[in-house]
C-alpha cells in the first residue's frame, strides 16, 4: 500500500505545486470561438481559467456529482467513492475544451467535444466503434452506418462527423474491409 500511497502524494504534490507543461501554439484564438454549455448557465471559459481543477474547483465535479477534493484513497478504501466517481463528466470535458479554444487550439477542442459525446455511451458500444476504425475491419456502409447510429441514438454529431469523414479517407486510402 506505501507504494499506492507515495503515487498519490506525487500527484497530489505535482496539482497543489500546479506542475503543467504548456506548449504555444501558432493558431490564433480568433479562429475558435468558445462555447458556453447549459451546466455553467452560460459562462464561457478561457485560457485563464486553466488549470480548471485549481480555477474552478466547485465546478469540476464526478458523474454522481461529488467533488473533486472529495477522491481520496481514505473514501476510496472506504467505499464512499467508487469507480463511477472516477470518469470526467461531458461538462467539465466542454470546459476544457473552451479553454483549449480560447488558447488556440482547435483540434484539441474537437478531441475534448468527442470525447464529451463519448461520455453518453456505453463502454462496450465505444470500443466496438473504434474497433470498427481499424483498417480493413469495415466497409463504408459500416462506417456510415456507425455514423447514423451515433447521430440519431446517441446525439453525438461530432463523433459522427469523423466517422463519417473516416469513411471517404478509408475509401480514398484503400482502407476498407475487403481493400487488403
């Protein structure tokens, strides 16, 4: 166990010191623009409010709604904090992909928004998806398929969006089930 302690003394340490390498980016911010969602009734977060734990730590709760602060190894040990505390919810994922915005840095916010979409879906259903993505494995109707599936069942348009764009890249790169 002393070894389970010391990693969480080092992370606690390296969040409290706010240990963080940032690199600049080239991008300007004028190119993204953020986006507020319902949960922080309409404020919009930006590269000031990085690192969003240190920031705004009574926003960035776990999926069953504790806080942060309250993952500990005692709760852990103890049962109050489970498994289902320690994924990131959709909203804090949004946020971190506002500040990734305002910094410049598009591509990361559309990883943060797929990600913030992959939240809704079961874990089974995503790893079969990105199963799917592997080459060879898929047609492009299985593809767009997935795509459909992920837009009408699961709301989820940028995912969709890059399943759907994946297809046309698979189908030009001669990447589809049954190319090999």
């Amino acid at each position: 166990m002393s070894e389970v302690d010391e990693l969480v003394s080092k992370i606690l340490s390296q969040l409290n010191n706010g240990d963080s390498s940032q690199s600049t980016g080239t991008t300007t911010a004028s190119s993204v623009t953020p986006t507020s969602s319902p949960a922080n009734s309409g404020k919009t977060f930006d590269k000031g409010d990085y690192p969003l734990f240190r920031k705004h730590p009574d926003d960035v709760k776990t999926p069953t709604g504790k806080a942060v602060s309250d993952i500990t190894l005692d709760n852990v040990v103890s049962g109050k904090v489970d498994s289902k505390d320690l994924r990131i919810t959709a909203n804090t994922l949004r946020r971190q992909g506002e500040i990734a915005a305002s910094a410049g840095r598009p591509a990361i916010q559309r990883n943060f928004q797929r990600a913030a979409e992959l939240t809704k879906i079961p874990d089974d259903k995503v790893l079969s998806f990105y199963n799917a993505l592997r080459p060879f494995r898929s047609s492009k109707q299985d593809l767009l398929d997935i795509a459909k599936q992920l837009r009408d069942t699961y709301h989820a348009p940028v995912c969709a969006n890059w399943f759907e764009e994946a297809a046309g890249n698979y189908e030009i790169s001669k990447k589809l089930k049954g190319d090999n």
